[in-house]
C-alpha cells in the first residue's frame, strides 16, 4: 500500500564551499562593461559634433573712419549738364547717387549727412546705421517755390533765399558734428557746384576751424563755370528749359583743401564725379585686423573610432566570455 507519509527525495553534496572561493578577475571586470558602452556611446556622441582645429589664421580688426559729406542742394544744383544711360538728369541727381554708392561701400566707417542751400542743416548724425542714412539721403531734393491757384510764386523772397549756397555754415556744421569724435581719421567731403553767397560763416574761417581740430576736408567741384539748361515749370505745370550762368568757385574750394590737408577735385560729368568718389575711397583707408580661421583639421576619426570600438568591444564580451559567468 501507499505510504502518504512516504517523500521522494534527492541528495546532493553542499554548495557551502563554492562562497568561499576567490573572485576571478573576468567576474571583476564584467562590472565595468555598463561604464565601457557608455564611454563609447559618449565618445560617438562628440565625433558627431564635429570637432575641427584651425590651421591657418589671419587678423581681422576694423578701425573705420568717421566721414560727413556735405551735400550741396542750391538751385545751381537743377541744371540738367550730366547723363546718365544716355539721358539728361540734374547734377542733384546723380551727385545723389554716387554719394550712396560710396556709402555702401564703406560698412566700418560712421558717416554723417550735411544738406545745404542758403541754409545749412544737418540731416544725419554719424552713425554705422548706413540703411537710415541712406533714406534720408533719398530724400534730399532742391527747394520748390509754393504757387498759388494760378501758378504763381507767393513766397519768392524765402524761395530765393533757400536756392542760395552757404558753404562756410555747411563746413562749420560738419566740423561740429566732428569735434567730438574719438576716431582716429575724421574727414568731411563737401560736393558743391557753386560759390558761397549766402549763410553767417565765411569759408575760410571754417576751414581754419577744421585745420585746427585735424579734421581733412576734400572739396568736390560738381561742373564747371558756364551756360547750362535748366529746367523749370511754366504756370501750365508743363517743364521748359532756360539757359542760366552758374559760376563754380574753384578758387575757394582749393583754398579749402589746401588749408586743411586735404584735396580738390573737379568733376564735369558723370564719370568723373565717379573717379573722383573712387580716388577719396583710396586716399582714406578703413584699417583691417583681428582673428579668423581660414582652414580646418577635422578631429571627429580621433574620438569615433575609439568610441566604436569600445561599444563593440563590450557587447562581444556581454555576449560571448561573461554571457554565462554571475
């Protein structure tokens, strides 16, 4: 009969003695597998970002230059003696433009706008914001009469007055707006096509002014002395041309650069108003000089192979030799 008190059993030897023997360095070392994949991992993570070393470098330190053109816009300024793709346009017109291109072409420079007639104003502080001076350079535009309902002038006297050229005030105002400056060039460029006439300072007393405070001063002489057309609107708001006598005053712009260091130059036509912007643009340099990287060694191999491997290495050991061992 069945014994119910009856237990199989199995006898075994005792695993007593297994904790007493000594730690392998293989079971030592699988601890550090964990710590191997996550340097390996780490080591493919920077050969990601792309480490580079620079192996060629040159100086880059801009030093700009701080620049007022004063802007002649008298009434000599509407004669229609310079072309431009082949049509006639006024001297305002095209002085405009080339000033705006010698602008942009200066980005490190602070520059400063001048604008004058009978009266002189200053239209733009010194400021590396070229976008701003430039649109107030846009607007620049020679004085218009007021008319009444038939056409007529009703404040001649102010018109006359505004159609002026006062050059001294015009350099007295752009020496102050360089008094202050810390730049270590300061030049102010003054475009005029006509003699001084009007305005409370006379030319060479602001030219002495500048030659005392260092300030260069080239001089632009815009035609020459003559018979040009001028253009003007009948009382039928339909343009005609008149033949008018304009005298540019050579004689005083030289004294001018003369007396501060500088230089004059004359420009007849479109051409050589840009000559002339282009000889400035050389004469006063913009100093360059500072640090930048030019090629590169790329450093990426030097941390991912290394990485790889080691995150290799690891998961062929976990999988092979330590797969079995506790």
């Amino acid at each position: 009969a069945w014994n119910a008190r009856h237990r199989f059993s199995v006898l075994y030897s005792s695993v007593q003695g297994l904790r007493d023997l000594p730690v392998t360095f293989a079971q030592r070392f699988k601890r550090f597998l964990p710590a191997l994949e996550i340097l390996g991992l780490a080591l493919i993570v920077v050969a990601l970002a792309r480490p580079q070393q620079g192996l060629e470098e040159f100086k880059v330190h801009t030093e700009g230059i701080d620049i007022v053109v004063c802007l002649d816009r008298s009434g000599s300024m509407r004669a229609e003696d310079f072309f431009e793709n082949e049509a006639r346009v006024n001297r305002l017109h095209v002085v405009k433009r080339v000033v705006r291109e010698f602008i942009q072409g200066r980005p490190d420079d602070r520059i400063g706008l001048v604008a004058f007639g009978g009266f002189a104003e200053s239209r733009c502080p010194l400021t590396l914001d070229h976008d701003a001076l430039l649109d107030v350079l846009k607007e620049e535009k020679i004085p218009e009469p007021l008319r009444d309902a038939r056409g007529r002038i009703v404040d001649e006297q102010s018109f006359r007055e505004e159609l002026a050229t006062a050059i001294g005030d015009a350099l007295a105002i752009g020496t102050s707006r360089l008094e202050r400056s810390d730049a270590r060039s300061r030049v102010l460029i003054l475009v005029s096509d006509g003699e001084s006439n009007a305005g409370v300072v006379e030319p060479m007393e602001a030219a002495k002014a500048a030659e005392i405070l260092g300030i260069k001063v080239y001089t632009v002489g815009v035609g020459s002395t003559g018979v040009v057309p001028v253009p003007y609107q009948d009382r039928f708001g339909r343009t005609q041309y008149t033949s008018e006598l304009f005298k540019l005053d050579e004689a005083t712009l030289k004294a001018i650069a003369d007396t501060t260091g500088g230089q004059y130059f004359n420009a007849r036509d479109t051409a050589a108003l840009e000559k002339v912007y282009d000889q400035i643009n050389r004469l006063e340099k913009t100093r360059t000089e500072g640090v930048l990287y030019t090629q590169y060694r790329e450093l990426y191999l030097a941390t991912l192979l290394p990485g790889v491997g080691l995150f290799l290495l690891a998961w062929i050991l976990r999988m092979t030799r330590f797969l079995t061992l506790p």
